[in-house]
C-alpha cells in the first residue's frame, strides 16, 4: 500500500473517531464470519458502532486525536466500539456480546483522557443507565416534595372529614 493510501485511511479513521468521547477495545479474532456479522448487527442495533482497524493506522490516527495514551490497547486483530448513549452502554453491550460469543476478548476502553483495563470495562457495566440514575435522581428529588405537600394537606383533609362528621350529624338529629 502505498503512503498516500495510508495517509488517506488514517484520514478518513480520524474522521470516523473524531468527537467520540470514549471508546471500547476488543479482539474479534476466532470469529466466524457469520459470527462477527451477528456481532456487529447486535451493537448496530443500539446504534454502537464497531470498526475493525490496522493497529498501525489507528495509532497514527490516536496520535491525531489526542488518545496516544490508548495505544498499548493495540495488539493483534482489534476492533474499537463506540457510539451509543456513551461508554457505559457501549460497555453493557459489550459485555452482554461476551455470553454469545465465546471467543470475543475484551482488552479495555479509553474515555476522558483515561485508559480502562478489561476488569475497568466489567465494572463500567454494571452501572445503572443514564435513565436509571435520572429516575432515582427525580425519586430522591420528589420523596421531600410529596412529604411537604402530604403535611399541608393532611390538616385540610382532617377540617375536611370534621365537617361531614358535623353535617351528618346535624342530618341525623334533623330526621
């Protein structure tokens, strides 16, 4: 392959990476290639992206992007995940992907100028979704509300239930 072609390939992976805030790492080698579609029609599905890359070309292509430090992730066939709604997803994609297809090896991730080990990617996707955290997030932030509001009702249902009793009462006596 000639230099411009090179230069070209790490161009257009450059394009492809730039503005992803984090990315998987993982080694599809072993796959059958009924396998490694099945794999990626998965993650597709989830709108994560998957690319499998020429080490060379992507470490020219991490130096432009600022992820050098991701380089040592780059060993034998690789392929990056990314996309989704963000790292954790992609994680739990992943690691669901690691049940089905037994020759799948995860290697590790980079995000927010961090590397993350395989046991990193494990743990990163055992997190609650960003959903899950709003939803307990607006729970905890309601809880104090419905208390406060459950207070200042509870004496007007009790004047409220006083004045039935009374005018029950004043029925009864009047029949």
């Amino acid at each position: 392959m000639s230099k411009a072609v090179k230069q070209l390939m790490v161009e257009d992976l450059t394009k492809r990476l730039k503005g992803v805030s984090g990315l998987l790492v993982c080694s599809t080698k072993g796959m059958t290639a009924t396998e490694s579609v099945r794999f990626r029609s998965a993650l597709r599905q989830k709108n994560v992206r998957t690319l499998t890359v020429k080490n060379a070309m992507c470490s020219r292509a991490f130096d432009v992007l600022g992820l050098d430090y991701a380089k040592s992730l780059l060993d034998g066939p690789t392929t990056l995940i990314f996309g989704g709604d963000g790292l954790p997803e992609a994680a739990k994609l992943l690691v669901a992907q690691l049940k089905t297809f037994k020759t799948l090896e995860v290697r590790g991730g980079a995000g927010d100028g961090r590397l993350l080990s395989s046991k990193d990617v494990q743990s990163l996707s055992k997190l609650p979704s960003r959903e899950e955290l709003l939803g307990t997030i607006v729970g905890g932030l309601l809880s104090p509300i419905q208390g406060v509001i459950g207070a200042v009702v509870a004496p007007a249902r009790q004047v409220a239930s006083q004045i039935e009793k009374l005018s029950e009462r004043s029925e009864a006596k009047a029949a």
